[in-house]
C-alpha cells in the first residue's frame, strides 16, 4: 500500500511494447525503455518516459523489468547474450516478465540459464500477451502468466496494470504454462487470421458485395473476432494500416508447429494455414497486414476461365461463406483445445482465455466446452448446437462450390477432411453427434 | 480371322486422341476423325485419316467408335446432346469405346441413357487410358477398361491396337470400373505432379545446383515415373514444351475429390494438391505445362528475409529432399490403393497398373502390396522397406527445414501430418511398423 510505485525497466517498444510502456507510463510509473531502434526511443521520451542506451543501462536498480522484444532470439539477445544484457546488471530479487510470444521450451530454458549464471535470484514470471496494440495502449490486455507463487505474488500488480481485470489469466504449472497457454490461444489465431482472407476471397469469388455481406457474417453464426477485427482492412484497397504484420502471425504459428512436432501432436489445420502463410512471404507480403492475404485468394478472379457455381441467390451464396467459416471455426478449435489438453492445461481457463481474447468465435463458444469434455473423457449430455451433420454438410456445400468456382480453399477443405476423419473415429455412436465430436481426429 | 479391318470413327482429336487415331491409320485401319476444331482435321486428314462435319456423318455405318474428348460434358455433347450427335447414328450392335477421363457416375449414367433412348444395343465399353501424347501415338498406353463381357470381347482388338500388351487392364465390375480405377491411378498423378515441384521448389531455396541434384533423386529411393517425365521441362526456363497443361490435372483432381466426397471418403493428399491447383489458375496457369507450378515453390527465393535452414553439406541437402519426396508418395499410395478398396477394385491389379503406369514410383513398388494386405484385413508378414517411423522421421525433418527456410511444402507437411495420425491408429502395434500402416489413416 506504498504509495511511491516503484520503478520499472522496459525493454522492447514495439508496436505492443510501447502501448504497453506508455501506460505505465501514464499509470504513474517511472518507466526507462529500451529499444534499439533509435526513433522509438524519441517518441517514448516524448511521451514521458525514460531511455537507456542498453539493456543493463535499462533494468540497473530497478526491480521490475518487462521484456517485449519479438522473438526468442531477441530475448536471449537483450537478457543474456547480446552487447550489456540485462540479467547480470538486475538488482537481487528482481522480477522479470516476459512478455514475448515464445516457445515453452525457451522460457522454462532461460529460467535455468538463470540459475547456472547464479541469478537464481531472479524471479521470472512467463506472461505472453494477447489483444493487440490498441488495447495494450490501454492496458486491457489479456494475459497470460505462469511462474512460481512468489513471483507472480510479487509481480501480480505489474501484471494487472497491463491487462483487464476480467482477462488476467494465472496458469497453473509454473514458467512455461503461460506460454503453452499463449500457443494454444494462437492456434486460434493463427487459422482464423487466415479464415477471414479465405472466407471473403470466397465471397468474392461467388459475386457477393463485400460490405453487406461481411455484415450479414458478423451477424450469423460464423462471428469470429478476427474476422471483425480485419475485416476493415480487408475492405480497404490497400489493406492500410498496418496493424499486425504477416511476419508476426508467421512467428507465432511456426513455434505452434514445431512445439507441435516435438510432441508428436497432429496440428492439421495450423500446419495448413502455415504453408499459404508461407506462400504470402513468397510473394514478398510478409511486412504487410495480414489481412492483405486475400489477395492470395481473390487474384485471377474473372480469369480462371468459364466457371459457374450453383448458387444464384446472394441469400445461398451467403450461406456458402457461413457455412465454410462455420467449418474452419470448428476445426481450429478443436485443433486449439486438443492441443492444451496435450499440454496439460486447464481446459476451461483455456475456454474462458480463448472466447474473451482474439481467438473468439460463436462457433468456439457453442461448442468448446463439449470439446473440453470430450478431451477428458466426460460424456456429453445434451448437445449444443447444430449437429456434426448438419455442420460438415454446410462445409462441403461450400468447398463443392468453390470446386466449380476453381477457387482455393485451403482450409475449408482441410476441415472436410477433418470431419471425415472424424465421421468413421465416431462410427461407434449412433443417430447425430454434437459436432464437438471431430475432436477426435486428435487422437482424443 | 478376317482380313479386312473394319471401319473406325473417332471423336475427339485432341493431344491424345490425335496420336491415338493416327495409330489406328498406320496399322491399316480406316479411321474417320471428327474434332470441333478445323485445322485438326486437316493434319488429321494429312495423316491419312478421313474426316466427317459432325459426329453422326463420322460414326456413320462404322460398328466401332472411339470417343475421345476432354471432359464428361463434352462427351454429353458429342455423344447425345450437341448437333447431330453420335450415338441416334450409330448402327446397331456398333461397340462405343469411352476413352476420356470421366466420373464413373457419368459413365454408368450413359450406360443407363442409352437404354433410355432405345439405344441398349450399343455395347458401352468404359475405356479410359494413361500415358501421355507419346503411348498414345506409339499404340502403348495404359487402358483400363470396363464392360460386359460381350462388350469387352468385341472390343478387344481395338483396345490391344491402342495398348501396350502388358498395360491393357480388364477391369472387374462393368461399365464405371475402368473409370474408377483410372481415378484411383490419378490420384498419384495429381500428387506426384505436384511433389515434382514442391520437391525441387524445396532442393532450390536449400541451395541445391537442381542439375546434379535431380540426378541423384532419379537414382534414389525417391524415384517417380512423374518426377523423371516432368524434371526436363521443369528443368527449362520457359517450362517448354507444354506436354500436360496445369488444366488437365486440375479436371482430373475435381473427378477425384469430387467422387470421394460422394462417397464420404477422405482425401486429405489429394484435396491439398486441388488447393494449390487452384492458386495456380488463379495466377493464370493454367494453359501451362504442369511442371511450371515449380514457380508457386520458387518465387521470393532470396527475399523472404533472413532465413537459414540447417543443412550444410549437399549430402544433408539431398537427403531433405528425398525424404520429402517419399514421404509424399507413401501418403499418396496409400491414399489411391485405400480409394481403390473403398472403390471395390481389385487391388492387386491396381497395384500392378499404378506400377506400371505414370503413378509409378519407388515407394510404391516398395509398399503398396502391403498396403493391399492392410486394406483386406491381411497380416503382413515381414516387412518392406524402411520402417514407418524412419520415413517419418525423413519426412519430418524435410518439413522442418521448410519451416526454417521458410518455404511452402503444401503436400509434405500433409503427408507429415497423416504420419502422425497413423502412429497414434496404429498405437496397438509394438516396435517398429511398416510403413504401409500409414494407411490406417483412411479408416482400414
């Protein structure tokens, strides 16, 4: 209950880091940042806080020090390896957050890298970050945070400061479980980023108009965050601004499928979405908005030659594009929840987590506590929602026309396959099935 | 025993059916030709052939007609729906050989028109062939042919003049088996088109010079009828000549997934290899060679960013690519001869078609009786080949590598991902398993 709040080191003002920063800021933090990209520094002096021209320079006497930087390598590079890291110039007792998307495997390893430097002193807190850059700025970010009870005793207000209240998520299993809770969450993202360029190409492709489409969609079943969040930049001719860069969901779906890999875990969908993630880079789209992926879907629209779909109607052609949405949404989140309970996660924290972060959508919502169930092995009583049928039926309609219409569904149809797969692993139970059901591809 | 060789009309004188007819003339037959476009005619008829102005002036009092169009619609049209078509001309008892790619639904559906027309006493032979312009003209295609018995025996002759001795399949199972097992072979083809530029897409961003390196792929255990058949063309800078436009294999995959979605089957292998088709027309293809999907693979080499696989030696490099390449073609096997069951098609005689035919390759010589064995319920004795977590083992390291270099593998990571549904199928199964086992995937 001082009142003096103590003083704070950050390193890393990135598009998330700086909103971030300037909250403490604004908080009123003594903050000293650290970035090393000389203008950013400028701008976060302007906006009152403090620089450093290193990392050590950054975090000297200061307890609490926050770590954004983009990458593994970054982390290791500003805390441990690179030109005066910080580790060695924290105080005793310091409690280091990190911040960034990174591999389970690194964290739990730089939690060991301290105590062979004999910095077993420090206490780090994994707390990756969702929401993006607006409401980092806010300080309402989602949180997730893993570490021994000390230090996130310790680092609980820290950790407050940055989120909302409702989406502060303390995961038990200590350091790394926030970034295996993180990954799941991505996986989300990561098929859902895509879905929205995949869901409109489609639209366009089938002749709809795309604004009052897209407003029909956000206002059906196939409601997806991501969707609503693109979607105006989706519209915009140049995919302007750039919120959240290609390379940065690249990023995170590659640590998704190589943790993935590592465990022998199946990640159909993810590892779909990964390889036309990887073709947008190809055609040099990786420093652009990923909504602008799109254009993977829609060029050679008009080209392609004589096609002619079946639907005629803009109601029935709408109904294509919920349908395949609908499809995709019930695969990734079966992909999402199956993964953390692979990684021993608390189903419903991941649930609540996921629904109230960027990876929510109605479809997550019907049936991701069936999904939960079914993981561990409870028996569903009721079923919520549409049926497995009714749900795979939708989503062939919509890949059979985009077959006539010769335009790529990547994972649409993926999803197909899915339930599919999942028709002859459910073969057991009879009459329809919640759709929650194609979770068992995964071996559930 | 006669002397005289009877009359043949011949409809459809495109890449294939040109060599095909043309054959027919050098073995002395009488052969009028009938093609929607006029300068085909004309070298037809400086081939030796004559010509007629419609199908029903071509068909006229010839007992035998070869039908050889591209698509099932086209057929429709000659046959019966266009302008003075075929069939209401044709004499009676005459033999209709149906040589084009068709569904096996659109077959068996002609059968049935026939009949409805008043037509029962044509005999139907469903006939459709592989092996490229070159067979064709050489009389040494593959066909696979299916029809009554009375049917099969009057036709005979023509489908051996067209035929390489040891490639003229007797399909079981009547009017639609022939088309049904030309599918199942496609199945290879549309994945291992597509692998041939994935894989050599993937040995270009590794660094590989693609000279020497396929070279080395041809004399490995990654061997493919279509890799070898495509590596020249590939090879040229202007993907010349066209020999199989991106079109035809595009038509082919739609027969395929088209079919299997009819029938609730997955085909996870060849669903992916239609998406990425699909982006190919998109980027205008599709009158190109199939081997210039290499620049969907390709394209952005060198400007992705900074990206370091870790494969150093050629010898490191050679051994990615080849694992790639083989862990494709034993999803793909196992994909086309798990078709093939649920198809109700001899498997023994798939496989020794598939073998001998453009789906031919290594891995399936290697595997795919035992993968017959698995889809009839039979034990498999000894094992053939590596095992299945050696192949999976190459494969996955391939995909990594990828992942690094930050390079699209749209078939390998599927084929990974089938590895690792298969393992967790095939979990009863102690120590090592055989490959073939992968097949377990497809419900077996």
């Amino acid at each position: 209950m001082a009142d003096a709040k103590p003083d704070i080191s950050f390193i890393g003002l990135g598009a998330m880091g700086f909103g971030m920063a300037t909250n403490l800021v604004k908080q009123g933090y003594k903050v000293t940042g650290f970035d090393v990209w000389q203008p950013t520094l400028e701008r976060f002096q302007a906006a009152g806080g403090g620089t450093a021209t290193t990392p050590a320079e950054a975090v000297k006497d200061k307890v609490y020090c926050v770590c954004m930087v983009a990458t593994a390598q970054q982390a290791q590079a500003v805390l441990i390896e690179g030109d005066s890291p910080a580790v060695p110039a924290l105080p005793r007792g310091a409690i280091l957050l990190l911040c960034s998307t990174v591999p389970c495997a690194y964290v739990q390893g730089l939690d060991k890298q301290l105590v062979e430097l004999g910095r077993g002193d420090i206490r780090l807190i994994d707390a990756p970050v969702s929401g993006g850059a607006g409401r980092a700025a806010d300080g309402t970010l989602s949180i997730m945070a893993g570490g021994s009870d000390d230090a996130i005793e310790k680092g609980r207000f820290l950790l407050q400061e940055m989120s909302d209240p409702k989406k502060l998520y303390i995961v038990k299993g200590g350091v790394g479980a926030g970034s295996n809770m993180k990954m799941c969450h991505q996986v989300l993202a990561a098929n859902q980023i895509l879905a929205a360029s995949e869901g409109l190409g489609f639209a366009s492709h089938l002749g709809l108009e795309l604004e009052p489409a897209s407003q029909a969609i956000l206002k059906s079943d196939a409601w997806a965050w991501m969707f609503e969040n693109r979607l105006p930049r989706m519209l915009d001719p140049e995919f302007k601004p750039v919120a959240s860069a290609l390379s940065i969901i690249v990023k995170d779906t590659s640590i998704i499928t190589s943790e993935a890999r590592r465990a022998g875990f199946p990640t159909p969908m993810t590892s779909t979405a990964e390889q036309v993630y990887f073709s947008g880079l190809g055609r040099g789209y990786g420093p652009d908005d990923d909504s602008s992926l799109i254009r993977l879907y829609t060029e050679g629209k008009g080209k392609i030659g004589p096609v002619k779909g079946l639907a005629e109607s803009d109601e029935s052609k709408l109904a294509l594009v919920v349908g395949l949405f609908k499809g995709i949404y019930l695969c990734s989140a079966a992909e999402a929840i199956a993964f953390a309970h692979k990684c021993n996660l608390d189903l419903d924290q991941v649930f609540d987590l996921c629904i109230n972060a960027a990876g929510g959508s109605t479809m997550l919502q019907t049936v991701g506590l069936d999904m939960a169930k079914l993981c561990r092995g409870e028996q569903l009583s009721t079923r919520s929602g549409e049926g497995f049928k009714e749900v795979a039926r939708q989503l062939q309609a919509a890949v059979e026309e985009a077959q006539r219409l010769k335009v790529p569904v990547y994972l649409g149809s993926q999803a197909l396959t899915l339930t599919r797969l999942a028709r002859k692993l459910a073969s057991q139970a009879t009459g329809d099935i919640s759709s929650a059901f194609v979770t068992k591809v995964w071996g559930i």
